[in-house]
C-alpha cells in the first residue's frame, strides 16, 4: 500500500505545486512530489527535463514562481502547524518538538545554515588549493565563527572555541575515514583523483549536519569500482546517519541499486513516482528516455503487461525511428 512508504508518511520534504518560468519557458510545471525521511529518492528524467532547476529551486538558488517547500525537523509535525506558517509569512515555525521551514522564503545560506539543507555540485567545486582535512574545516565555519564569537574568541583562545575546534577537526577527521581519504589529508584538494574529489566533496556536505543531502550527479565521470564504493558510501549515509538524500543521476544501474524511491521528470513535469520496480516497468518512462510520442506509449505498455522489458523498449526505439 502506497501509505506504508516514508515519502507519504514520513516525508522530510515535501514540494507542492514548484511552478519555475523563465521568461516565457516554463522550466518546471505544476510539480508535487515529497522525500520520505531516512529515504535515498533519485530525481531522474532526460537530459533538459527540468532536474537541476528543481535542486536549485530547494537549495534557494531559485525562487520560484508558483509552489511551496516544505522542510521537517522532527516527526509528527501536523497540517495545522503547516498552515499556521503558511499564513503566517514567516520562514519558520517550532511545533511538536520539531521545526518547520518554507524553502521558498529563505535565502540559500539559511537554507544550508539554518534548515540543513546540503548540496553538491554537478560539477565539483572544492577549495583546490586547500587540503582536503582544510576543505572540511571550512565547511564548518559557520559553527567555528560562533564559537569564536567572531574572531576575537579565537585570537586569546577562549575554552569555549577550542573545544568547537577540537570538535570540528574529529568530525572532519572521522568523514576522512569513512571515505578513505586520511592518508591524504595533507594534499592539495586539486590532486586528488576525480573519483576521490567526488567523496571528499560529499563529506564537506555532511560536516554541515544536514537533515537533507542533495546529490546533482554524484556518480558522474566514476569507473565502476568508484560506483560501488559511492554506492556504499550513500547507503551508509542513509543508514548510519539517518540523513535524507535527494539525488539526480543519469547512471540507472546506480539508480536502480540504492534508490527506495523516484520521481522521474520529463520537460518539467512529473511522469511517474514510485518506487524503482514502478518506475522501471512503467511505459511512459522507457517512452520518455527514447523519446516516442504520446500515441506509442500504448504499444510499449502492452509489452510491459506481458513482461516482457526488452520488447518493450524495442518497440518504444522502433517507434522513434519511424517518427523521424
């Protein structure tokens, strides 16, 4: 039953009606879909299906035009206290014994700050020039800063911000373990391999303490051995941490082997939404990825009844070449 899954009854985040025009492309439509708490939900679709707006959207890169995004704190937090916040104009609420915070009204440095929202990058973007064991400092300089009461605490040393450090420098060093990077805590970010970039950037996010973890192609450019160590990390992210990950990836089978739940878009709107047995069998999915019409999802449909996967997608690519 659909009301056994996290995404309904425990959802983390919850986007409703995300609306995102630029000018006159309409780059998301109508979108509601929502992330259940201690979930991995893959957000997948073709290329220019609208996915990297959306993070941008939940991270306040974007505002957007029409929607609301809701963040949870806390379990069992109720519509009321939702609608209390809405019409309240306020960016957040504290409701039972959790907290509350409409995305869209915040900046992005809140987002990260205060409501714990991570995110990497498609494209990776480390501190080069920094070492790695630098690089996870500084993902803790909001925490740092306060401790330090704005510099002055650290320039006489006061007791309060050595112990932040002491703190900041564990974390930083039990991420290095986890991601089997501490022999190369004093290089250069820059000289890393590219599989071990993607790693160190993900434990720079989770030296925030983030609720949410945003992934935007996390298994990019990797060679399988580094899928299989991501694929391991994520799951223990997951289970170990209890953090929610939102993920975009165009990898299926790292897609298909971690995912409890996916959303999949096609120019901005929802197609499907279930979990990755859903998703996978579903005709307008395979239509949507070799890009068949509307009138030949049928034909694809028909095959999928009889189980029949490999049929399915060779009618969807039979189809396309007719069309063209």
């Amino acid at each position: 039953m659909a009301d056994t899954y996290r995404w309904t009854s425990d959802p983390v985040l919850t986007v409703e009606h995300l609306t995102m025009r630029f000018g006159g492309l309409m780059a998301i439509n109508d979108l509601s879909f929502q992330v259940g708490r201690g979930d991995i939900t893959a957000l997948i679709g073709p290329n220019g299906a609208g996915k990297t707006t959306v993070f941008n959207c939940v991270t306040g890169f974007y505002k957007p035009t029409e929607g609301r995004i809701t963040l949870r704190r806390g379990r069992g937090i109720s519509d009321a206290a939702l609608g209390e916040l809405t019409k309240s104009g306020r960016q957040s609420l504290k409701a039972d014994g959790g907290e509350l915070f409409l995305l869209e009204r915040m900046s992005d440095f809140r987002i990260t700050h205060t409501a714990g929202v991570a995110r990497t990058f498609q494209n990776i973007r480390l501190f080069g020039g920094m070492t790695v064991f630098e690089n996870l400092l500084v993902a803790q300089h909001n925490k740092l800063m306060l401790a330090s009461g704005f510099t002055f605490g650290g320039l006489i040393g006061l007791p309060s911000y050595r112990r932040a450090k002491e703190k900041a420098q564990d974390l930083a060093v039990d991420w290095l373990r986890r991601t089997d990077l501490l022999d190369r805590a004093d290089d250069p970010a820059a000289d890393l391999s590219y599989g071990d970039q993607r790693r160190l950037e993900i434990a720079r996010a989770m030296c925030t303490h983030p609720e949410l973890l945003c992934l935007d192609e996390p298994a990019a450019g990797l060679n399988p051995r580094e899928s299989a160590e991501l694929n391991e990390l994520l799951r223990s992210i997951r289970d170990q941490d209890g953090v929610s990950i939102l993920l975009i990836e165009h990898d299926m089978g790292v897609v298909m082997e971690i995912s409890d739940h996916i959303v999949v878009l096609d120019y901005g709107k929802k197609i499907s939404d279930g979990t990755p047995e859903t998703v996978r069998n579903d005709p307008s999915v395979i239509a949507a990825y070799l890009g068949v019409d509307d009138e030949e999802v049928e034909a694809v449909g028909e095959h999928l009844e009889q189980g029949n996967i490999d049929a399915a997608i060779k009618e969807a690519a039979v189809d396309k070449g007719a069309s063209r």
